[in-house]
C-alpha cells in the first residue's frame, strides 16, 4: 500500500506521481492539499492495483474532482 501526502507539490509532478502508482499497479491513497489557512483545499485519490477507485476534491467528486 502507498500513502503519500503532497505539500507545494506542482501540477505535473503530481501528474508524474499518478503515472508511476498506475505502472507500478500499487494500491492506497493519494492526499493532497493547497492553498493557506481559511482557503485551504483537499483532496485524495484512492488507487487499487494502480486504477483510480475514487477521487474527491472540495466538494467535487468522481471525474470531476481529477481537473
């Protein structure tokens, strides 16, 4: 299983991090937060043998919360 949370982390390398969990067919969660303080936003993928099973962004959830 892989837990990995992302900080200050750019666009494409977290492109790059989803690319080698999908490869490597690994399985876990994906957390990733953004912003400061009041305008703080989160969110996580959960991946099972390198497939996106869910992903949540804010409020969005699904495809939608992947762009």
């Amino acid at each position: 299983m892989v837990i990995l949370e992302t900080q200050g982390t750019s666009t494409h390398q977290i492109m790059n991090i989803i690319q080698i969990i999908q490869l490597e067919k690994k399985s876990g969660q994906l957390t990733m937060e953004r912003g400061e303080k009041a305008t703080t936003e989160q969110g996580e993928i959960t991946f099972v043998n390198g497939q996106i099973t869910q992903a949540q962004c804010g409020q969005k959830s699904g495809q939608q919360a992947l762009y």
